[in-house]
C-alpha cells in the first residue's frame, strides 16, 4: 500500500391518516408501550403466552427443557471442508456445516475459500448473522475477506482476547485509535475508540490492499461475558441488540463471535431471534429456537445456564417495555438468582 493511500485512509475515506375514526380504531387496535412504542394484540397474546409459559415451568423446568435440546444434531450432517482445514480450526471438535458455511470468493485463488463461519438466517428476524469463531492468528486475513466481501456493518466480539490464562481469540485488530495494520492482504485501520464498563466499540475501516473503495466496520466487544457463562447484567445484551438494529448500522449481516463461535454467540442470537418473534406475533417454543440455529451451525447455546439466561433476558426486555408485566419478570429474576450460580 502506497503513503498516499494510507495517508488518505487515516483522514478518512470512504400519508396522513386516512380518517380521524380509522385514526381512533387503529389506537385502540394497538397497545402504547412507554409512550413511543406500541404491539399489535396477536404480540400481546404471543408476550403473554410466553411469561405464563416460563414462570410456569420455573427455572428447574426451563433447565430440563434444555436437556432435550442438549444432545441435538441436524439433519444430514456433512463437514468436509472442516476435515480439510484442520489449521483453520480454532477446536477440532467444534464442526463447521458444509451446507451453511460461509464461502470466500475475495482473491480466491491463491488463498482459500474455507473460514470456520456460518451463515444463520432465522424465521422473524430481519438481519442475517455470519456466526464464527474467534480467529487465529493464520486466519486473520480470511476473516477481514469474509467481513469485506459480505458488506458487514457491525462485528460482534462476545469474548476477550484471553480469559482465565487461555487465549480465546487473537487480537485481529489494531488496539489503538490511529493504529494501522496490513493482514495476509487486508488492511485495517482503527480510526476511533470508545470505552464504556461493559463495551469497546472500534470503527474500523476495512479494505484489501490496492484497493481504493473502503469499508467502514463498527467492531463491539462486550467485556463481561465470560466463557460459557452469562453476563453480569441481562440488560447489557438488550443494549447491545439495540446498538444493532436494523438501520442503525446499515441493514447488512451481522458478524457474531465469541471464541469456539457457538455458546455465547447462540445465546445473543436466541434472544434476537425470540424478541422478534414475540413483537411479530409469533408463538415462542425455545427448544425449536435452538434446533433451527444448529440446523445451521453445529452446537448453537452449549449450556444450560445460557439458555436459562437467554429467557431473562427476553423477560427483562418485555419488563422494560410493558411495565404491567415487571411483577410476573421480578418473579422469574428471583428464581433465576436462588437457582443459578
């Protein structure tokens, strides 16, 4: 890459109602929620079916639901391109499905096509995720070709770079605002840090090298997550989903890892994907949730504490947003902490 391209990428390239009765029969239709918000009486119906379900079965209950969930595999199962890129692999018992993996095409060939990612498309979810594990150092390059070439807005980095001693995910960007770094071809320019207690948002600018056409990538990590754990707050993860929302940054796929890519990454898009439902009307079986996600990517939500926590935290959501229901979600929160480590 010249000095003057890079000098250039561090400055920055890149009806009225119908009627007042139609007016008035459409108000009573639908239920105002915090006064900006509102859901339609079959989301009423679906939010009040899930809170009678999950307070019904308890924390003990929803922990044995997992159970029959836990051991499931998908349909037709095949991994030949994961048998065939065993260095690319950050665990060689974490599988990567041939039918919904993610296919480079950015200078392919000479480099490869293979990259330990999935593409997830949920029922009711308007955004596209690409699941993935945390890179290694020998695919660093591949993952910022798979970040270029799908136009993805926004990473989501559920995990640090090294927890309890282990490293979980290789520093895949540079660290520093200003900082600058070419890998296997892809440069990657950080051009802005925001630190807050429980996120570290980069903006990032993207591009292979003698390239002039950037890509600008929101990076967030969460910091509090812990592996095969549960955040310290439900509420954060709302947030985070909030920071995401179509439109926000763009209506293009979301990239979510954590480092094996499967149980803190499943756990954020099991809550996405049920929060969405419930606001479109949709009956909620979690189970299925969970089926449908490892029908696409192999082993999606690894615990049973995730999957108790991905139902707090869409009873925290629906508590935030109709307080009528904060009784029956205080219920479940206590249940939650007396049972839950």
């Amino acid at each position: 890459m010249s000095a003057s391209q890079m000098e250039r990428l561090k400055k920055g390239g890149g009806q009225n109602a119908n009627s007042s009765s139609t007016a008035k029969k459409e108000k009573k239709a639908r239920i105002k929620v915090l006064g900006k918000t509102s859901v339609s009486p079959e989301a009423e119906n679906a939010i009040n079916a899930f809170i009678q379900a999950t307070v019904s079965a308890g924390v003990e209950g929803i922990r044995k639901e997992f159970l029959e969930v836990k051991s499931y595999v998908g349909p037709d199962v095949t991994h030949e391109k994961f048998n065939a890129n065993r260095d690319r692999n950050r665990y060689n018992d974490i599988i990567c499905l041939d039918a919904t993996r993610v296919v480079l095409s950015l200078n392919v060939p000479p480099d490869t096509d293979y990259i330990h990612a999935n593409w997830i498309k949920m029922d009711g979810v308007e955004r596209q995720f690409i699941a993935t594990q945390g890179p290694l150092d020998n695919t660093i390059g591949d993952f910022w070709r798979m970040v270029f070439q799908e136009n993805v807005p926004v990473v989501l980095m559920l995990c640090k770079c090294e927890e309890d001693g282990k490293v979980k995910c290789s520093q895949y960007w540079p660290a520093e605002s200003g900082g600058y770094k070419t890998y296997s071809g892809m440069f990657v320019n950080n051009k802005r840090v925001e630190k807050e207690d429980r996120f570290c948002t980069y903006t990032l600018e993207i591009l292979p090298e003698g390239c002039s056409n950037s890509n600008i990538v929101k990076l967030i990590q969460v910091i509090d997550w812990p592996d095969k754990g549960v955040p310290s707050s439900g509420m954060s993860i709302l947030r985070l989903l909030k920071m995401i929302a179509t439109g926000s940054l763009g209506s293009g796929p979301a990239v979510v890892h954590c480092s094996a890519g499967i149980g803190r990454t499943g756990t954020l898009l099991a809550i996405e994907t049920v929060i969405q439902r419930l606001w479109k009307g949709q009956t909620i079986d979690f189970k299925e949730v969970v089926k449908q996600m490892r029908n696409q990517r192999a082993l999606m939500m690894q615990t049973d504490h995730q999957y108790i926590f991905a139902h707090l935290s869409v009873m925290y959501y629906i508590s935030a947003k109709i307080p009528k229901h904060r009784e029956a979600v205080m219920t479940f929160h206590e249940q939650y902490k007396q049972s839950v480590p």
